[in-house]
C-alpha cells in the first residue's frame, strides 16, 4: 500500500491561491522532493502533511487512514516525524540526552519511570546515534558540535519515533556543500534500509538532483512537473519556471545528467 497519498489539496490566504489540486504520492523507502521558485506553495503544502495546515479542500493519507484532520501531534504518533529548518535540539544538553529526550516523550506511557531520566532510553539513545555517525559524540553538548554534526542528532531525534514518513523542511540549510551530501546520502540511506518515506523541501538543486528519486515542481500553488531528477531538469515548463536562475536546474558537480 501506498505509504503517503495527497489528494486534491487545495488552500487559500485571501485572494491568493497557495495551494490547487495538488496530487502526489510517496512510497517506502522513497525520496521526494518538492521545489520550486519563492513563494510555489512549498511550504504550504508540507505544512498541510504535517497537520501545522488545515486544507481547504483535499485529503492527505497515511497508509491508507485519512489523517487530514488529526493534529501534528496525533500524526507524530501515526508515524510522521518531522526536522526543521534550524535544527531543533537543547543546545546545554549533550547529543545523547537529547535523542533520550525524545525516546521519553515517545514512550511516555511506558515502565522505567523509576530509572533516573540520564539512564533512561541510554543504549536505544546511543544506538541511534551511532546510524547517524554520532555515537563517539554521544556525551559531548550540542553546542559544542559543528553544526551538520547538529542535524545528524537531529536526524536521531526525528527516527526516535519511528517515522514511517520523515518529514523535511530545507534539510541542508546552513551547511558547508560537503556536509549537506554527507547529510542526504545518510538519510537516503536510512530510508531505504529502513523503508521511511521522505518528503522534503530544498533550495538546493545539487541536493535535490544528487538525492531525491523524485522531484515535484510547484509553480503558483500547482504542480507543474514530476518525475526524476533527469525529467525535471529537461523539463522546458520547469526551467521556464526558474528563468533568471538559468544555473539553477544544472546537474551537481559529479553527477551525470545521462
Ligand atoms: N499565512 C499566510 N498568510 C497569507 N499568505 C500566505 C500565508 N502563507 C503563505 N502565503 C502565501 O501563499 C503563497 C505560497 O507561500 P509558501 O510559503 O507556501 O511558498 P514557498 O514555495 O514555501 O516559498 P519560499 O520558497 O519563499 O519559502 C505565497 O504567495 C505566500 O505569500
């Protein structure tokens, strides 16, 4: 069954139409990504699959149970993990109480709640750490850690719910070019061996070429374009769409476009 599908989605502000009839679906383990120019509607899109939204009109479903309604909270325990722009973690407390944090909070009504909270979750804390390449930082605090190094404990926090879809927006933000493939090849791969759908949003072509398996174009609110990273970059409705960015859709350094 499909893991994620958006039917129809429709949103306003006023006069202006954010969002029309937008379609799409993400299967396990897939790497969709959403672009387009300032101001396509991407947000507003993402934030209607998180719940931070209501939709005018459409559905969005989680493994076939219509979720539109149900709040970020309820989907968080459906299965929908999210990571944000500017990375999100308790910069005074070290990697490892952060991913602890949100083992705790995902498993709050579960025993162990005689074990002091520094212990509690420890080993699953560190397990994570250690898929995302943190486990020698695990004791260090955030604030300490260079900040791609951030987004991987991020990253640990977001799969401490078990997201059967992962949730993110402009994942690479801020980050050195070497650090956002670093970043994106471990997601992608975490995905795949996992079977987390991903959806996100990037600015960044390389990263959205280099990484998704599919690409949504948004230009006013609709979709234009989907298909793979070499579709969507000879797609002539898409580089239209980024005229006046003509170095926008061209391929990544080291990636082929054949
Ligand atoms: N809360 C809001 N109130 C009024 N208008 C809004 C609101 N949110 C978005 N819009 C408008 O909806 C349209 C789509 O905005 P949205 O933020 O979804 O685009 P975007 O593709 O994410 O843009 P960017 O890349 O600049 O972040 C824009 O015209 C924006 O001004």
């Amino acid at each position: 069954m499909t893991l994620l599908s958006v039917q129809g989605l429709h949103k306003s502000f006023g006069g202006v139409v954010a969002a029309r009839d937008v379609a799409f679906t993400v299967e396990r383990g897939e790497m969709l990504a959403i672009i387009g120019p300032n101001g396509a509607g991407k947000s507003t899109v993402f934030n209607m699959v998180g719940g931070q939204l209501r939709p005018d009109q459409g559905r969005v479903l989680l493994d076939g149970q219509d979720i539109t309604a149900a709040s970020p909270q309820k989907r968080f325990r459906r299965g929908v993990g999210r990571t944000f722009q500017v990375a999100q973690t308790f910069l005074s407390m070290s990697a490892a109480e952060n991913v602890q944090m949100a083992l705790i909070s995902c498993h709050r009504n579960s025993n162990g709640l005689w074990t002091p909270a520094r212990e509690r979750h420890r080993d699953k804390a560190l397990e994570l750490l250690s898929q995302v390449g943190m486990a020698e930082a695990a004791d260090a605090p955030c604030s300490s850690l260079a900040y791609g190094d951030v987004k991987r404990v991020e990253l640990a926090i977001a799969l401490a719910g078990q997201p059967k879809l992962l949730l993110m927006d402009e994942p690479t933000a801020g980050m050195a070019p070497r650090e956002r493939a670093a970043l994106m090849d471990l997601t992608a791969s975490i995905a795949a061996s996992q079977g987390i759908g991903v959806l996100f949003t990037e600015h960044d072509m390389d990263v959205v070429f280099g990484h998704a398996a599919r690409v949504l174009v948004l230009l006013r609110g609709q979709i234009i374009a989907a298909g793979t990273p070499d579709e969507i970059r000879q797609n002539e409705q898409v580089r239209c769409a980024y005229l006046g960015d003509e170095h926008a859709l061209e391929p990544p350094t080291g990636v082929s476009s054949a």
